[in-house]
C-alpha cells in the first residue's frame, strides 16, 4: 500500500492535530484492560484469513488487530460519514420491515450499529460479530456502559458456524468495501444461510457507483480493496446467491443502502 495517500499527506495530520478528542481516546484506552477482555473475548479455533491480517486498514499498522485501532474508530468514523453518522446508521435502522426477533450485526466493529439495533428491539436476541476481539472489546464496553444485553462473538464473516435458518435480520455496515469481491459473496452466501424464509439483509456501505466513478475517493483513505468492491454490482452479487426484493438505494450521494430478502 502506498504511503502517498491523500490520508497519510493530509488528512491524517488533521485528524491528529485537531479533529480527535485525545483526552478521550486516553480515558477509553485506560478504561479497557485490553489483555483481560480480548483473551475473554477471542475464539482460540479462529485463525485469521490472510487478506484481513496482512493488510493495513485507514493508515493503521497492524489494521484491526490492535487496540489503537479501536479507540480511534469511533472519533474517525463521525466525521467520515457525512452528513452525520448517527444520520446515516438511521438510515439504515428506517429501512428494516417489521419486528425481527433474531438478528445479527455482521462485522460489527466498535458496536455502534449493534447498540442502535437493540434500542430499536429491545426486545430481540441481538448478536454482534467481529474478527477483532479488540473492537468487540470496546463494543462490549459502550453496551455495558449503556446497560444493554447483546451477545459478542468472535467470529468470521464468511464462515459464522452459526445455525441454518437461525435469525430473521442481518445487518452489515462498513464492511464490504474491506473485503476482496470473493469473500464479499462468501460472506453473502453465509447470510443467505443463516436467515429464515423470509429473513432480511440490509447492507450499508459506500456508494458503488460514485467511488467507481470518482476514483480520488479510493485513494482518501488506506482501503486496500475500495476499487474492487467498487468495481463491482452488490445487486447482481445478491441475486447470484438467490436473493430477492433487492433494492439499493443511494444515501447522501457518496452511501447505499440496500435491502433483499431470502425467499420463503
């Protein structure tokens, strides 16, 4: 990955001269015993695909894998989806159908998503899984924090172990663009496997269509497979896995939405 990136000349300068709270990304790195909650956290089974542990994702040596990693995402992520990230995860929680009683966050980092959808369903089993144990340390922190019941799992997006037919929703924010396009249909293939009949997928991410055509946007941040995942039709990838009701629609001009379902 080159280091020439607009992030790393510009705007990582920026965000660490004036855009992020360093006193509070202190307190949050204090306040986690990093070692005790990750070797709590973490599935021994789990050995990490090579695509994810060889690479560096948004400037940061090591990607995910480090607490570093963690306590700036949040600070990074508010200004990064504009309008408003709070706006945004809305969004996504405005276009899901009914009441699902299962439902799971699908690479659900720092756990920002996953706490949203408790607060919506407050009444459903929630899971949020993640390949970092240091962001599901840090999601499992914020839930505490905030006194809600959600069950973290350490796990990989393309192979949960979960049961068939076990959940009724999936949820995947912010994920795709970080994957290369096969593990992209790996992972859609899982859900797939996991929803009933009937079970929905709502999928938010960045706008395929204005990265592709705006190359300058792949080059913002450290992202080594944006032009992949923008290459590519998360329609056509959808259908290919036997999904339907597929509608993708652009959020903020630079975000998508989108929403299928399995067939029952």
């Amino acid at each position: 990955m080159s280091k020439d990136t607009i992030w790393d000349r510009f705007l990582k300068p920026l965000f660490s001269t004036f855009l992020l709270n360093k006193e509070q990304i202190e307190q949050t790195q204090k306040a986690i015993d990093w070692e005790e909650e990750t070797q709590e956290l973490k599935d021994p089974s789990i050995s990490y695909p090579q695509y994810y542990k060889s690479q560096n994702f948004h400037g940061i040596a090591g990607g995910y894998l480090t607490s570093a990693a963690a306590v700036t995402y949040d600070p990074i992520t508010q200004y990064v989806l504009p309008p408003n990230e709070t706006i945004v995860r809305q969004a996504l929680l405005d276009k899901i159908v009914g009441y699902p009683k299962k439902i799971i966050d699908l690479g659900c980092g720092t756990g920002s998503g996953t706490l949203a959808l408790k607060k919506l369903f407050p009444d459903s089993q929630v899971m949020g899984i993640d390949l970092s144990p240091y962001m599901l340390a840090l999601a499992r922190y914020k839930a505490k924090e905030q006194h809600l019941i959600i069950d973290w799992r350490h796990g990989i997006a393309e192979s949960t172990t979960l049961a068939n037919n076990s959940v009724n929703l999936v949820t995947i924010s912010l994920l795709f663009h970080e994957l290369p396009t096969k593990i992209i249909k790996s992972v859609l293939d899982e859900v797939f496997r996991l929803l009933t009949p009937g079970g929905q997928v709502l999928i938010l991410d960045g706008n395929q269509k204005v990265i592709n055509r705006a190359s300058w946007l792949a080059n913002v941040f450290e992202e080594p497979y944006i032009k992949e995942y923008a290459q590519g039709n998360l329609d056509s990838w959808l259908v290919s896995v036997g999904f339907g009701e597929i509608k993708t629609d652009d959020i903020w001009l630079i975000h998508q939405i989108t929403r299928a379902v399995k067939p029952g």
